[in-house]
C-alpha cells in the first residue's frame, strides 16, 4: 500500500526523502518502504536499539532452526531494520527455496530484492507470489513500486489500479499512484490523488509528505508547509519547506528524483508500505 507505516519528521538535512514512500513501499510502497512482514516479532521500523538486540536472538533461532518460516521472516525483517538489507535478501532467498509456494515468503523476497535496488528480480519474485485466480493488493502494490522504480509509470499505474479494484480508496495504494503519476510529470492528477489519500483517517505523515512534495514540484510553498505542520511543528515544516523550496529550484531537481526512484536510495519519495508487505 489499512496501512502500517511508521511515522517521521522530516528533516532537513534528509529533505530528498519528501521526493522518494513504497510503495505505504515498497512495498507499501508504497510498498518499498518498510512495514511489518506477514509472520514475524519485529517491525523494521522498531527503534534500532531493538532492532540490534533481536537481530542476535533471532539469528541464533534462525541458525537452530532454517526450516522455520516465521523465525526466518523475523530474522529478515530484523535484518532490515538494521540496514543489512543484503543479508536480508539472503535469510528470505533460502526460505523461499523451501517455501516457493508461500505467498508471504515470496512476496517478502520481493520486496527485499526491491529495497537493495535488484529490480529485475524483485518484478519476477513478485509475479510468482500471487494468482490472478486470487490477486493480493499488496503484492500488486509493491509489483507497482518496482516497476516505477524501474521507470515504467504506466506499467506502474495499471497495477496500482488493479490493486484499487480490491481495495477502494486505500491510501497506501492511492499515495503510491500519486506518486507515479509525479514521477510521469502528472502533477494535478497526482495532487488529486494524494489529497483523496492525505483525507483518509487511515493515512499518516509520510503520505501528507508526497502531498507537499507534489506541491511544491507546482511552487505552492505555503500550502506545502501547511500540509508538513499536520505532522511536525510549525519550526520544522518551515525549515523542511525552506529546503523543499531549495530542492526544487534546482535545475535538475526532476532528475534527482528520478534517479533516486531508480537507485532505490533512501532520498527517494516515501513510498507507503501496506501492512502484511
């Protein structure tokens, strides 16, 4: 993509990542960004003090026990949560060997893949972990993060829609639309958008930051900081807009933002995670 995102201030040393948040992800992307997997006792948005401490519990009932489908998710997700997203990638690619029929595991994977910027392979591992007999949104939503990140918008934008057919509204999914219609220079379509997702009580702070970076790409400073303020304080959405300002008088400020779309860097635009992704 209700969604499960965590919630931060923007700040300004950070400001590229209002131009990233998937694909609530991916992927939540949204569905690129992180969110809690299906099976698992750690979020990769746990505070990092939590996350190093389970990293070592978990690896070690991970090494006792590689057959077990939930310690192994835990353990990537962990792995995630402390920037160790290769090794991630790693622990989820033998668990999808032995579970090639789990949709959880694969779509995991995927979505893993997709965070260290293995594209290709996330896109493949993604069209394995559902049906169109039995389509999951959130697989369709993070199938929607990648292909953006790859550049196919309107690739991107069918999935999105596909994922809306079984989930009106959602926001996780709708903030990921507005994003790619951003990223294909759509702006009204995507202030549309992100304003119908910003409105839903079930949104947080990473979608009204799309909205303001949407804005802002139109030079509507002033409704841009008064979108930021929902969430941060008068003080920082000011300095947040004043670097936003910055950003997008850049020359290349477009290209900036495709280019961190496409390099999976964390300055990309928050892309929504769906909660189960």
């Amino acid at each position: 993509m209700p969604a499960t995102v965590e919630t931060r201030p923007v700040r300004p040393n950070s400001l590229r990542r209002l131009a990233a948040a998937g694909v609530v992800a991916l992927m939540a992307s949204g569905c690129l960004s992180r969110s809690p997997l299906t099976t698992g006792s750690i979020d990769a948005s746990a505070p990092a003090d939590t996350a190093r401490r389970d990293v070592g519990r978990l690896a070690a009932r991970y090494e006792k026990n590689q057959d077990d489908v939930g310690v192994a998710m835990a353990y990537a997700q962990a792995l995630r949560a402390t920037d160790q997203g290769a090794q991630a990638a790693a622990v989820l690619q033998q668990t999808a060997l032995r579970n090639p029929k789990n949709p959880a595991v694969l779509a995991a994977y995927g979505k893993s893949l997709a965070e260290i910027g293995r594209f290709a392979e996330a896109a493949e591992v993604l069209r394995n972990a559902h049906s169109p007999a039995n389509p999951d949104w959130r697989v369709l939503s993070a199938q929607g993060a990648v292909a953006d990140q790859m550049g196919d918008h309107a690739l991107a934008q069918r999935y999105y829609e596909a994922a809306l057919k079984i989930v009106p509204g959602e926001p996780a999914v709708m903030s990921n639309l507005g994003l790619s219609y951003a990223l294909a220079k759509r702006l009204p379509e995507a202030e549309s958008t992100l304003r119908q997702a910003s409105n839903d009580p079930r949104a947080d702070g990473r979608v009204r930051q799309n909205l303001a970076l949407v804005l802002g790409l139109q030079g509507r400073f002033g409704e841009a900081e008064q979108v930021l303020t929902r969430d941060l304080g008068p003080a920082e959405a000011a300095q947040n807009v004043t670097a936003l300002r910055a950003f997008v008088s850049q020359p290349n400020a477009w290209k900036a933002i495709r280019s961190a779309e496409k390099t999976g860097e964390k300055a990309r635009p928050a892309r929504v995670a769906a909660s189960g992704m």
